[in-house]
C-alpha cells in the first residue's frame, strides 16, 4: 500500500471510492446481516486509512464518505472531525534576530527587497477552536487534535457565549472561522478558589483550565466555567471575500466576532519589534495569558505564493517570550543511556513551579556541559522553561553553595552495561560501546522501533518493552513479530513452554489478542518508516524519506551501504559526510545486519513508489539548480520542482536527469555538458512544470 503522501489526486479519489464501497459493504454485514467478514483492526485499517487520505485532500471527501458515519459510531469520548483544511501550528523563535531571519527568509523566497506588511497578534495561551457555519449557521465545533482530525466540541462551544450563532446575511456560504479558547486569569483564579474549597482538583494554568473545561463530555460543566474566544484565522471557506488578514478582522468584526484589540498592522521589521516590545510591557496587564507573538505576512496573495512547510505556513511565526525562571536545588545527577549509547547526565531537582509547571529534572547535555557551567550535587541552580522545550539550566548560585557541593566525575564505563565508554575525537558526547548487549541501547532501541513514526505499535509501550526485555521476551526487533507463535508454542514431547502472555498479571485473552493484532497490522510496512525505525545515528524521519526517495527498494539501500558505495548517497541535497558515515558503519555492524535478515522473513518492506505526481514530466527526475535564476528564487524553484515529484540533488552526477542553469552558472554546467546531461533554461523548466 501507498503512503499517503505518495498519493496522486487521481488515486486518491479511486482508493476513497473503493473505501468507501469496502467499508459500507462491512458495514451492512456487521450491522444489518450480523456476520461480519473483517477482523476489528482489518476494519479499523480501512477507516483510518480513510480519513487519513481524506485529511491531505479534503476536496475528495465524498458525501457518502465512511468518515461522516463517524458521529453515530463513537459512544465514549468526542467524536472526530476531520478538518477540510488541516490546523497548523506555527514554527518558534525567541530573538528578533530570529524574527528578521524570518521577515529575510520571506523576502528571498519572494525575490523582493521591498517591505512587506506583517499583522502582529498577541499568541494567546489557550487551545485553539474551528468553528463551521453553513448558510450562516453554527453547525460544527472542532478541537485541533493532531491538526489532521479533532475532537467534535459543538455543544460545547456553544455555552461560549462570545460565539456567534448565527452570521449576518451575506457570509459565504461555507465557512469557517478558527481561534483561541481561552479562560482569563480573573476567570482561572475564581474557578481553582471554588474548587479547592470543595475539595477538588485545581488546574495548574488558565491554558489547562481552558483545556479541561472545553473537553468535557458534559456540556453542562462547560457552560458553568466562563470560557472566551479570539478569532484569529479561517479554514474552508466557500468563496473568500477578503485579501489581506487586516480585511479578514474587519469582517470578523461585521459578524460579530472578538477580535484582539492588540493586532497591529506593521509596516517593517522596526514596528515588528515595536509590537513585541509593546506586548511585553502590557503582558502582565492583559487579563489573559499570552506566550508570544504571532507575525502573519498581510496579503493573502503572498501568503498562498509563500505555502507551507510540512506543518507550519512560510507566511507566519510565532515570536516566543522569554522563558519564565525559577531557582532549585539540584538532589543529585544520574546518567541515562539512548539509543546510540550516548551518556547524558540529568539533573534531579527538588521540584519546582516553572511558570505553571512542576519541574523535577533537567538535562544538563554532556561533561563538557557541566564543566562550563561548573555545576555541583548540592547547588542551587536557575531553571528555565521555554515554550514546550524541556527545562534547561541556566546557570549556577554560587552564592548558595554549599561547602560540601560535590563536583560530578563523569563516569568512563557505562553505568548499565559496564562496558568503556568512549568519546571520540570531536564528539562532545561519550558513547557506551557494548552497543546491542547493552540492555539501555537494546531496550531505547526496541522503544524506537516501535514508535509513532516507526512501526507505530501502540499496544507496546516503553514499560511492556521494559519488562519483555529484562525477561528475555524481546530481546530485538524481530522478536517481536515471533511473540505470537512463540506465545503458545506448548510442546508436551519437548516441555517447550509458551510464553503465555495472556496468564501474566494484569492480562487477559483479550489484550494480548489485540496486541497481535496491533503487531500483525505492521507486518507490512513502508520504506520511509522502515529506515526510520533501523534507528541509524542521524536518520530521523526526514532523512529516512529522502532515503526512501533515492533508493525506492530497501535492498538497493542495504547492499550499497554493506559494499562501503556512498557516492549516491552523498549526491542527494541534505546528505552530508558524516551521515552517510554513520549509515555505512551500522551496516558494517554483523549483528545488526541479522536483525535486518530476521525481520525480512517476518515483515513485507514496501517498495517506495513516489508518485506524489505522476502526471507531471519532472516526476521521479533528479535537478541540479545551477546559477541565478530571473523568475524564481532558488527556494521557490526547489519547492516546485519537488511538488512536481522531483529530486533535487545538489550535485552533478551521472544519475542527473536536468540540470537547470541560470545566469553565472559554474562548474556544474559545465559537469553537465561534458556528461551529456539535459540542460534547462528557466524559462523550459517552468514549462515542464506547467
Ligand atoms: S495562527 C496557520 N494566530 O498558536 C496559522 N495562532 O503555534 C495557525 N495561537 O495552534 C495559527 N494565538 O493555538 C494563530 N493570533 C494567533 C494565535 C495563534 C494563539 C495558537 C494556536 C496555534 C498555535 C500555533
């Protein structure tokens, strides 16, 4: 089967026909014929596959689509909400040096020098909302959930007494408006007061309390607590009537909904960092929380030229506040062991209230680390806590330093295996080396393995693994894939015992039977996500797909690496040396290339056909982009060439299949022409991608 991502429009549409004819079909056989055909998870496949291909193209979600059944199906908790048009989030930044890379980075991809209009919005902590009106009406409430599908909160958002229910005449037909539900400070103290008097629990912050008191199956509960919102963005809209978000505010206000008296319309990078400066100082002031500042590109023209990134427009940026701080003393330092055998020493810290959150321990990252900062067991240190990244530590209180405050040696040998642990030359982080028969590398391995964007085995958490593997259950990758045989295996000739999970404490015939079946769904498996889940040094999920894209067939990958052949493999743009060392050195590795054996004869790796269009002349080619180009910027001319399908390479080589040259091309032109290599003007490229 296809990922997602590789799907055509064309065969997209097909596979939701033929789901949504394979689902009704099971449907009627479970439901109205009780006798169902499909096993749960053969079904649950199907949906999820449906409504996954659905989430990337929204315009194809049929009027019969198995999706829309969802609301009936569900009995506990939300139902979902697929979004026609995905929630994003926003990338961070904390400096208005970063903010100027940005503002920078958008005049690039544009080719223009000019100033470009910016509107500047409080981020409000709080949880963000889709609202859906058709003709006018209220009819769907959404959560973001994983920006994909969300939680159905109709009734709930409709206690929100600042949403409107009904629109002025006029509005586009479909529409729907997107913002912040949010529970001002005034609001948040009231509600813990009352709680704790009643001897209940009380939120940390006013985003929890928002959150808690928005996800409440019972609406009644919602409407008790005084929930607010911010309109700040649209989803699908049928006919858009606005073209710049300034004119979308004036609109939201027309139909009555709150906007943010702080949004300022800025002009250059100086008004950008005036609004930020601004914010700040009235911050503690505002009667909500905010946790930054969102900069949004003002034209919508230039907002759809810019586009997006994976999860997060080119046209916007969240500018963080600085982190909130706090001081604590550090109880002692412990040393954990990943995946890679890197040793890194945590902080175990009196607990402490770091802007609304407990904090309990802090990485302090390497030795050297600790020696720069000079931290000691006994110290009083500065916490900080930065957006959603774990607590770092500041610095140290020499002032409060004990006199016994014990100086931390790093240890040489792996506190787990026992084996050397070596720093190379280099390499700020000192590695255990008993690799595999290292039980944290073997066990933070199989944890990797089976996560989310791996093989996605949800039914093997990080504790089942833990204790599988100190019992000599899972012991590797392919052992997973044999539980089940060797689950019941009892042999009354040999006194071979199964393993019999299902007599553990806390297990039933029933878990352990959804465990197989969650492991047996994931018997066939992407190439994307099977390289992601090798857990090579450096592979990370986008690493793992340009893999994928280059080589198409696991074998192709495996025998070059085995046979030290890197010189495809450093052609491809973002491949560098080092990465390329480190995939040939764990295909050096004996061991790990018996795992990948085991595994081959238990699961199915999937060819990786990249189609994202077929029907574009640049699908499945390699570019080289050489030179100036006129029309283009080279970031706009890359994204358009792997829109197409296309590989862009940032070298010539044999297996180039274009190389487009600009003005003041170099050697690479010339590398092309003495490798009889297809040359492109601009003007022919633009062509092909028409
Ligand atoms: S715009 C594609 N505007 O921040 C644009 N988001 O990190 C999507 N947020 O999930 C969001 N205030 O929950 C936008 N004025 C604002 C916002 C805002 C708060 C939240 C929102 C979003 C997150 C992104």
């Amino acid at each position: 089967m296809k990922e997602i991502t590789d799907l055509s429009i064309d065969e997209a549409k097909v596979e939701l026909e033929y789901l949504a004819h394979e689902i009704a079909k099971a449907d009627s056989a479970y439901y109205q014929n009780d006798d169902p055909y499909l096993t749960d998870s053969e079904y649950d496949r199907l949906k999820h596959r449906n409504t996954d291909i659905e989430a990337r193209f929204p315009t194809l979600i049929r009027p019969d689509s198995p999706s829309k059944r969802v609301g009936a199906a569900v009995k506990n908790g939300f139902a979902k909400v697929v979004h026609t048009f995905p929630m994003l989030s926003l990338g961070d930044v904390f400096s208005i040096d970063e903010v100027a890379d940005f503002v920078m980075g958008v005049k690039r991809f544009l080719n223009t020098a000019d100033d470009i209009a910016f509107m500047s919005e409080p981020k409000i902590d709080g949880l963000s909302f889709s609202a859906r009106y058709e003709n006018g009406i209220f009819v769907k409430g959404a959560t973001r959930g994983d920006g994909a599908t969300g939680e159905d909160i109709t009734e709930n958002l409709k206690t929100i007494r600042q949403l409107p229910l009904k629109l002025p005449t006029g509005v586009p037909e479909v529409l729907e408006v997107r913002g912040e539900v949010y529970m001002s400070k005034a609001d948040f103290f009231a509600l813990n007061e009352k709680s704790a008097a009643e001897g209940k629990k009380t939120f940390a912050n006013p985003r929890n309390a928002a959150a808690g008191s928005l996800r409440q199956l019972d609406p009644k509960i919602t409407a008790e607590r005084n929930l607010s919102i911010f309109a700040y963005t649209w989803g699908e809209v049928s006919a858009r009537c606005w073209n710049s978000q300034a004119d979308f505010f004036n609109h939201l206000r027309d139909w009555g909904f709150p906007i943010n008296p702080n949004n300022t319309l800025c002009t250059n990078l100086k008004e950008i960092e005036q609004s930020f400066n601004r914010l700040m100082e009235i911050r503690a002031e505002l009667p909500y929380d905010i946790d930054g500042v969102v900069y949004k590109v003002n034209s919508i023209t230039l907002q759809e030229r810019l586009g997006f990134l994976t999860r997060t427009p080119r046209w916007a940026i969240a500018h963080k506040f600085p982190a909130e701080q706090a001081l604590t003393r550090i109880d002692d330092i412990r040393i954990q062991v990943g995946r890679t055998g890197a040793l890194t020493p945590v902080a175990d810290l009196e607990p402490v209230n770091v802007g609304g959150v407990m904090v309990s321990h802090a990485t302090l990252h390497n030795e050297d680390e600790i020696k720069r900062k000079d931290i000691r067991i006994g110290d009083t240190v500065i916490i900080q806590r930065a957006g959603d990244v774990i607590p770092q530590i500041v610095g140290v209180r020499l002032d409060k330093r004990p006199v016994d405050a014990a100086e931390f040696i790093f240890p040489a040998t792996c506190p787990v295996c026992g084996a050397h642990a070596i720093r190379e030359e280099d390499e700020a982080v000192r590695r255990c080396t008993g690799g595999l028969s290292c039980p944290a590398q073997a066990k933070e391995r199989l944890i990797h393995f089976v996560s989310r964007d791996a093989f996605d085995i949800a039914g093997l958490g990080d504790k089942i693994i833990e204790s599988f593997y100190a019992e000599g259950i899972l012991r590797n990758p392919a052992d997973i894939f044999t539980l089940e045989n060797r689950n019941s295996g009892d042999d009354l000739f040999s006194a071979a015992q199964g393993l019999h999970l299902e007599r553990r404490e806390g297990w039933g015939k029933k878990s352990v039977d959804n465990l197989f079946q969650a492991i047996n769904a994931k018997r066939t498996i992407s190439l994307p996500r099977f390289i992601y889940a090798l857990g090579i040094r450096q592979v990370g999920t986008a690493t793992a797909r340009l893999l994928a894209k280059n080589y198409s067939r696991f074998t192709d990958f495996m025998q070059d690496m085995i046979n030290k052949e890197t010189g495809k493999l450093v052609s491809i743009d973002g491949i560098g040396v080092s990465m390329a060392t480190d995939m040939v050195e764990f295909f050096q590795e004996p061991h790990n290339i018996n795992i990948i054996k085991a595994l081959l004869e238990q699961i199915t790796v999937e060819d990786f056909v990249d189609s994202s269009r077929t029907d574009s002349p640049l699908s499945g080619k390699t570019i080289v982009f050489t030179g100036t180009l006129e029309r283009l910027t080279r970031s706009e001319a890359k994204a358009k060439a792997l829109s197409a399908g296309a590989k862009v390479a940032g070298s010539v080589s044999k297996n180039t299949d274009y190389v487009v040259i600009g003005t003041d091309a170099g050697s690479k032109a010339a590398k092309a022409r003495e490798l009889g290599i297809k040359t492109l003007n601009e003007d022919e490229f633009l062509n092909l991608l028409q």
